[in-house]
C-alpha cells in the first residue's frame, strides 16, 4: 500500500509516513528536481549584477573563481617548522620560515613537517598511557645476547630530530618504524661485542655513544633525513629469573677482587723488604771483603816495612819485635815482669781483694831471662 494514502490517525491523507507534506505540495510522489533547479537559479541571479547571466556577470564569477584558487596558493611557515613543496606529487623545493606562494591544488601541494622539536622512541618498554601507571616491559625488545653469552634486560629511549624534511618525507616509508628498527639493531650490536659486567656497571656511556654513532652512520646510508640527538639507557639488568643468582656471583667476584687485593697488597710489601734486606748483605758483605782486603794489604805492607828495617838494623828490629809481641799478649793479663837480677829481694804477692771483685783468667809472676838491660813493665798491672 503506498504510504500517500495512510492517514497515519490524524485525518489527514495527503502526508507522509513522518506526517510531513512531501515536496512539491500535496502529491505524493518525490521532489521536484526542475523545481530546486528553478530556486537555485534564482538565488543565483540575485547576487549576479543585473539580475540574470549576462556575459559579463559570467566573466565576473569566472574571475572570481580564479582569484580564488590562486590565492589558495598562499601558506605560511613557522620557525620550527620547514615547507616541502610537491608538484604533482614530486618533490621541487624546500621552503623557510614566514609566508610562501605554491601554485594551487591539484597543481602543486605543500607539507609543513616540525623540523627542530624532538622526538623521542622507547626500547624494551612502553610509557604509561594515564599518569601514576607503571611502565610495561616488552622483553621480545630488552633482551639482548652479550659478548660472554649472557643475557641481559636493557630499557632505552632514542632522541631524534628532522634534519632534512624532503629526506624524511620521501626516502623512507615509515621513518618512526625505521628509526626504531635501526635503534634496537644497533643496541644489540654493540651489547653483542661487549661483556656482561661493563655492560652493568661503568661502560654505559661509551654504549651509548656507540648505539648513537652506529644508528646516524645507518639512517645517514638510508638517507632518512634526521639526526639522532641521544640515546638513553634507563634501565640495565639482569633477567628476573636469574637475578639472584647473577648478584650472588657478583658478590662472590667481588670478595674474589678484594682478596687478591689484599694478596698484592702483600706481595707488594713483602718483596720490596725482602729486596732491601738482600740488598744489605750484599752490601755488608762488600764491605767486609773491603775491610779483610785493606788489612790483608796493610799487613803486608807492614812486614815489608819491618823486613826492611830488619835487614838494616838485625839486632834492634829483633828486640823490638819481641817487645811488641810481648805486649800484645800480655795487654789482657794483670801481670807483673820483674827483672831477675833486680827482684831477688822483692816478695811478690797477690792483690786477693782485687782478685775477689774481679778476678782474671791468667795472673802470674815471673821473672823472665829477657836480653834487656832494666825492668819493664808491660800490660795492665803495677809493681809493688
């Protein structure tokens, strides 16, 4: 049943199913399109200078659309920003800052990229969407194989900026893709040629300037068009599993370390004594074959030189020699030499309180036969 003919409960047959009266007054069927024809026509006419489309009112809305499209080709840039002007979809010229005139579309297009603000990429890990939530690891990205087979739980960013904004638009398909790709690339390269505990511990800037180095040498051979500003790692570890365990076996390097510290601590000590210690008896014995060789050589030219007065002067040398062998043995004997001939009225006695106090190994009296004219005394005793 046509819906002109329902009445919908309102008595009223000539509306539609909405209740509304179809276009065109009461007939049912659809609109008019002679009929808008007609009132765009009169719309039109009434902003057109004389009221109808003469040639002149055409030649005016002509130029008008003209103007129109040609001042559509006006664009400004900002200071951050650089201008990639296309024509027909091909790359022609880069633009500055302040405003700038391309031919209108579809003739030329233009693409304002930001150029100086930095981007920033996150590795192994995903910042949280809302703030206070926590950060979500991705290990298929953080875990990395080291130089001495271990495995190791790295997290960083990389900071970049657009250098070229042609090289960036057009060189690389998905340059963010790329540029993460190229990031994570390097990082295991250069943690793969590294061992585990630099890595860990004191090598984490010279890693990063290699990580950093290595991805502008490869983005510049793709000729992506940016700069790679730094590289930051946030996080180095361990994997959670074996966490302990590679902590238990630092501390047991550790005390490694520290034990043959204190080895060569001693050894440091020990040897630069011992060192000395050798060299001094060397020294002490150089000295004493010194000494023995100056005696011997004085002893000898001692005797030449009593051997020449001797073969001057027999008698006297003799004598002389005798008196001072005499002395020499009796230097450490309290002894008493009395001459024969003038002791034969001495009673020779013995000092006994002195002999008490200090008594001597050999004390004697005698009265040698000496061929000498008087009395001598010779040592350490006196004569009564």
């Amino acid at each position: 049943m046509p819906w002109t003919n329902q009445t919908g409960g309102n008595g009223s047959g000539n509306r539609g199913p909405w209740g509304r009266m179809p276009p065109g007054g009461g007939s049912g069927g659809p609109p008019d399109l002679e009929e808008l024809l007609r009132r765009s026509q009169e719309r039109l006419k009434s902003f057109l200078p004389g009221g109808g489309f003469t040639l002149g009112s055409l030649a005016v809305l002509g130029l008008g659309i003209v103007v129109v499209w040609l001042l559509s080709g006006i664009y400004f840039v900002g200071t951050r920003e650089q201008g990639v002007v296309m024509r027909f979809g091909k790359f022609i010229a880069r633009t500055g800052p302040g405003p700038n005139y391309h031919l209108p579309w579809p003739i030329e297009t233009v693409a304002i990229p930001d150029v100086t603000s930095a981007h920033q990429i996150d590795i192994g890990f995903r910042s949280p969407e809302t703030e206070g939530g926590q950060l979500e690891d991705v290990l298929e990205e953080s875990h990395m194989l080291t130089g001495d087979e271990n495995i190791v739980d790295i997290n960083f960013t990389v900071q970049w900026v657009i250098k070229d904004a042609a090289e960036y638009l057009f060189n690389v398909e998905e340059p963010e893709t790329t540029i993460k790709a190229v990031a994570e690339s390097a990082m295991r390269e250069v943690v793969g040629e590294n061992q585990i505990a630099p890595i860990l511990t004191q090598d984490r800037a010279s890693i990063e300037d290699e990580v950093r180095e290595l991805m502008q040498k490869t983005l510049d051979n793709y000729r992506a068009g940016v700069t790679v500003l730094r590289v930051n790692m946030q996080n180095v570890d361990t994997p959670m599993q074996v966490r302990d365990a590679y902590r238990d076996v630092q501390a047991a390097r550790a005390d490694q370390d520290r034990m043959r510290n204190e080895a060569e601590a001693y050894a440091n000590k020990i040897i630069p004594e011992a060192r000395g210690q050798a060299a001094q008896i060397v020294q002490e014995a150089e000295a004493y074959r010194q000494k023995v060789i100056a005696e011997a050589s004085g002893e000898a030219k001692r005797f030449l030189s009593v051997y020449e007065e001797y073969r001057k002067a027999p008698d006297v040398t003799r004598k002389r020699m005798y008196i001072e062998t005499m002395a020499h043995m009796f230097a450490q004997m309290n002894k008493v030499v009395v001459d024969e001939s003038a002791g034969k009225n001495i009673i020779p006695y013995l000092p006994a309180q002195a002999l008490g106090r200090n008594p001597p190994e050999n004390v004697t009296v005698t009265a040698p036969s000496a061929p000498q004219a008087g009395a001598a005394a010779v040592g350490s005793g006196s004569s009564p």
